[in-house]
C-alpha cells in the first residue's frame, strides 16, 4: 500500500461522516502550526509546510483543484515565511510584527480580489478542476494573502485567515472533508485569540519605543547641561542639581 493511498484512506467514521487519515493529520499539523504562529515560533513554518505535504493528497481525492493549488502555495509560501522570520528575527529570535499601512492593506485587499477572479475563471473554463469554482477560487487567494501577511509580520493576516475560515467551514463541509470542516472552526477561535495577542505586542512595541524616545530625550538635555554649565567661564563653582533637574522636568 502506497503512502497517498494509505493517508486517503478512512481512518474513523462519526456522525455519518468518513473521516480520512490524510484530512486529519494534515488539519492538525496546520492547528500545531496556527498556534506557533500566535507564539511568534520558528517552528510555525516547517509544521505548516508538512501540513500542506499532506492535505495535497485529501483535497485531490475530494476533486477539489483549488484545495490542492492551495497546498501547494502553503508548501511554497512556507519556505519562503521561514526564510523570512529568520532574516528577520536574527538579533531577538523573534519576527517583528506591526499594522500594515493602509496602502498594504488596499495593495492586498486588490490582489486578493482579481486574484480569486483569475483563479475562478480558470476553474469556470475547466469544471473537472473544482466542482464549486468561486468559493474553491477564493480560499486558494485568500490563503496566499494570509501566509504572505504572516511572513510580513503583518497583524492583518489574523483577520485576511477569519475571512477564510468563513468560506471554508461549510465548502469543507458539502466536499466530504468533515474533519478540515470542523478544524476551520477551531481555527477561528485560534485566530480571535491570535489576533488579540498579536494586537496587544503591537501596544507594547510602541510603548517601549515611545518610552525609549523620552528616556534618550531626556538624558540628552542632561548632558547638555552640564557641558555648558561645566563650560562656562565665569561659573566658578559646579552646577547645582536644581538647574539639571530643571532641564528635564
């Protein structure tokens, strides 16, 4: 036995609904990766790229070409996001994350919307590839826009996979993919929890800066103060600590 026939094959039946061994093991390496995700962990993307590696074979045997094209964007995206976090969190070991600016936001917005249109059109000109091209069309766009948003260290990626999950739940669902149905849904606790946290290190990212601004401020009035104090010709004794504390009050 083949180890694509192996992984699509039933691994439990519940509620009437089969469940394959491939559906859920590749739904909970990307449940794993979602959560290293929130945890800003490194880890994150070679779980989320083995994820893809398996749930290629699940989304062919439900006839699904936009699930596998979206699998194999994971795979890629994947890749490319590790490379990412590590260039960038080489100093802290951690990426940093901000808000888009609002001409990220309509640049993403855009190309996520011609980019479900161009996919949907493939899907339309060729029925076999999906049996419901528009919604199949859309989660294969809105997935690259959630990965590249995440490798960018955007917070808006939290809220480009919500939109996701809210097509994916019931298209998993009517595709026979019962267990990648029921996954969406904790995905979409995962993500309001993942997108709160990731809000609140924004907050304190620019508190921390601000705070360093005042700090590096103030220390600077200080040293020139004394400099012109210590300077000055005709001041025969030191400068009293009332007038440096005067300066940076």
């Amino acid at each position: 036995m083949s180890a694509v026939h192996w992984l699509n094959s039933e691994a439990f039946t519940a509620f009437d609904q089969h469940v394959m061994w491939s559906d859920m093991i590749g739904n909970l390496l990307g449940l794993a990766a979602l959560a290293l995700g929130w945890r800003r962990a490194m880890l994150t993307w070679p779980v989320q790229l083995l994820s893809g590696v398996v749930l290629v074979a699940a989304f062919w045997s439900a006839d699904l070409g936009g699930g596998v094209g979206k699998q194999f964007v994971v795979i890629t995206v994947a890749g490319w996001g590790w490379y990412q976090w590590r260039r960038g969190g080489a100093d802290t070991g951690r990426v940093a994350i901000r808000f888009a600016t609002w001409r990220e936001r309509a640049v993403l917005a855009v190309a996520t919307g011609l980019g479900t249109a161009a996919v949907a059109s493939l899907f339309l000109a060729y029925p076999s590839l999906s049996w419901n091209p528009w919604p199949d069309a859309y989660i294969f766009t809105g997935t690259l826009a959630a990965m590249f948003a995440q490798a960018r260290g955007w917070v808006e990626f939290w809220f480009a996979w919500l939109a996701v999950d809210v097509v994916g739940v019931p298209l998993n669902f009517h595709s026979g993919l019962p267990f990648s149905g029921l996954v969406y849904l904790i995905y979409f606790v995962l993500v309001i929890a993942g997108m709160y946290a990731w809000w609140q290190q924004t907050r304190r990212t620019a508190v921390g800066t601000a705070t360093a601004g005042i700090v590096t401020s103030a220390d600077a009035a200080v040293n020139t103060a004394v400099n012109a104090a210590v300077n000055d010709p005709a001041r025969t004794e030191p400068p009293s600590i009332t007038a440096v504390e005067g300066v940076t009050a």
